[in-house]
C-alpha cells in the first residue's frame, strides 16, 4: 500500500490544499507523487525551522514595475507593463492567493505608483497623470484626480494626507478625504522621483532628479531647508526621526530635522533604484537600511554603523526596481517575480 500510486496522489492532494504549494511536472508511475510529497514536506519543515529564508513567485506576465505591502492585512499590490493591478493575499507564505485585479482605466495609461491606503482603498498613479482612488472590495473606481504634472512616478501616504511626486517636477500634497489638492510644490529643477512624510503628516520630504533633496511643511507648502547629492534622487525612505535616500551608487542616512548628511551606503555597482529603512525587525535588535539597484543585488546594512549585514541576489541578474518591508518581511520586484524574504530566519542577519 505504502507503494501504491493512488494512496500518494491522494497526500499529494492534501498537501497542496493545505501548503498551497504548486503542482510540479511529476515522473511516471507512482513514485512521482512520492518525490513530490516529500518535496512538499520538506520545504514546510525548512520554513518552520527558519532554513528557508525566500519565496518567489511570478505575479505578471510583463514586468513588474512597483510593489506596496499592507502589514495588517497581509495584502501586496503590484502593477505591471501589462496594465493591470494585482492584490495578493500573502496570508500563505508559499503560493500568494490573487484576491484582485484592476484594469487600466485608458488602455495607454500604464501604472508607475500603487499604494494601499486602509482596508478598502488602493491609490494608484497613472502615465497619462491621473491618480485613481480605487474600491479594493468592489473592484470600482471611488475618485479620480487629474495631476496636470505628467506622469506620477511616487506616493507616500501618513493619515489623512497622500504625497505625490510627478514628472513636470512638481509634488502635490492631496486630501486623501476629499481627494484634492492642497498644494503644489514647484520648486524643483528636475522630475520627482521620491517622496516622503513623516509620521505625523507635518513635514515632507522631496528628492528630485536635480539632485536635491527638499523638506517642506505641510500647513504653509513652502520649503524649509534642502541638501545636495552628488547624484539624481531615486528614492527615500523616512522612520525614526531619519531619512534614508538613494543616489547614484550609493545610499545616504540622514538627519530628518537638520538634513545633516549621517552616513553613507555603498556595495552597488550600479544604480541604486530603492531604498527601505526598517527600524529593529524581528528578531534583530537594530535599525536597518536595505538597498536595491540595477545589478540585482539587494543589501542589507546596518544603520548604527554602515557595515554591510547581508547580500541578497535575486535569481533572474535584473534591476530590482521597487522594494517594501515590515518588521517580519521584505519584498522586492524583479522582472516579472516578486521576491519575499523573512526576518526571523536565522542566516537573514549573519554577515
């Protein structure tokens, strides 16, 4: 019985039911079902003893361009070359359930930016300059805002407010409740690739590709202070009362309040496109800063004393274009996959 094709085909079934794990090509005759059982179990014990420390998943049948992860619901957004936007339920650490898809609202318009603000509502920024309030449980458009600055390459949300950053090197500070615009920021000299808001939704932080980084207040919509780089800005990342941003080849950590340049990042051969700073995930005790660029390589280091803690390769040698993390998890997008590696794995932090 223990060799009979049908008992195993059966486990196999059960397996894939519960692990949600997917069906591989099998050999002939019983003993396929059998490798593959064991397959199957031996990746759920690897995973549950912290061996194993990434998945990956191909989510897009072009490639992907941006990534936003919701913690609390355990929900990823990604948007393609494809037109279309896809929520994933991650809730399965091995095969993530498509729980939606929205089209492009014009069949040219492809979609550069997508954020998921609450528990019902995605924002996602457009190339013909439109920023759509999407229903994520009616699949429905709620609001639409036509930006007149040209593509929107970014946003950052904190409460009430949405921070967009647009080709026609403007950024706009938006009522995410009326969804309007409360001001236009237009003293940059280039496009804005990046952008930020600290915690509590009082000051903003700009990076162009003039090479500059400006802070702004959000009741009065001016600039308060500025720092050059010594490269175009492609993105930033704030937490703690610290801004990390990436230019050129490198990775800068900065004073949120002063500008004051900290502590510089490097490992990168090439273009730095994302950068994520993550304050003490689990299990480790200390901040981190985690870096993605156009040679495939994802770093992590650590923040305190700018050593490198780890060196992440995606399979496929590609740009890793858009990354985002929580305490427990990092996710990054490659081509047309999307990566996920875990904090508690014990070989994530080991140098």
């Amino acid at each position: 019985l223990a060799l009979s094709p049908e008992i195993w085909e059966v486990k196999h079934k059960e397996l894939r039911e519960n692990t949600g794990l997917p069906l591989v090509k099998r050999s002939s005759g019983g003993d396929g079902w059998r490798r593959q059982c064991y397959w199957m179990e031996t990746l759920v014990k690897n995973w549950a003893r912290g061996q194993l420390s990434h998945t990956r998943m191909r989510v897009h049948q072009k490639k992907v361009l941006c990534v936003s992860y919701d913690p609390q619901r355990n929900f990823a957004a990604t948007s393609s070359a494809d037109a279309s936007i896809k929520v994933w339920d991650m809730s399965n650490l091995f095969l993530w359930r498509l729980v939606k898809t929205l089209p492009s609202p014009s069949r040219q318009a492809l979609c550069w930016s997508v954020l998921l603000h609450g528990r019902r509502l995605l924002v996602a920024g457009y190339s013909d300059g439109t920023a759509t309030l999407w229903n994520l449980e009616k699949g429905t458009v709620e609001r639409q805002l036509l930006t007149k600055a040209g593509t929107v390459y970014c946003m950052r949300s904190s409460g009430s407010l949405l921070v967009i950053g647009c080709r026609d090197k403007t950024a706009l500070i938006v009522d995410m409740r009326k969804f309007e615009v409360l001001h236009r920021l237009t003293e940059h000299g280039g496009e804005v690739y990046a952008v930020e808001i600290d915690d509590q939704a009082t000051t903003v932080y700009t990076g162009s590709r003039d090479a500059i980084v400006r802070q702004w207040s959000v009741h009065a919509g001016y600039c308060t202070r500025m720092v050059h780089f010594p490269h175009p800005i492609m993105g930033l990342s704030f937490g703690k009362g610290l801004l990390s941003v990436a230019a050129g080849e490198y990775a800068y950590l900065i004073d949120a309040s002063s500008l004051s340049k900290i502590r510089t990042f490097s490992g990168h051969i090439r273009r730095v496109e994302a950068v994520v700073l993550c304050c003490r995930p689990h299990p480790s005790n200390r901040d981190i800063v985690m870096t993605s660029a156009k040679d495939g390589l994802v770093i992590i280091h650590d923040a305190s004393t700018g050593q490198r803690i780890k060196e992440l390769f995606t399979r496929r040698q590609g740009k890793v274009v858009s990354m985002a993390a929580t305490r427990s998890r990092l996710l990054a997008v490659c081509g047309r996959s999307l990566y996920q590696w875990r904090f508690d794995a014990p070989s994530m932090f080991s140098c």
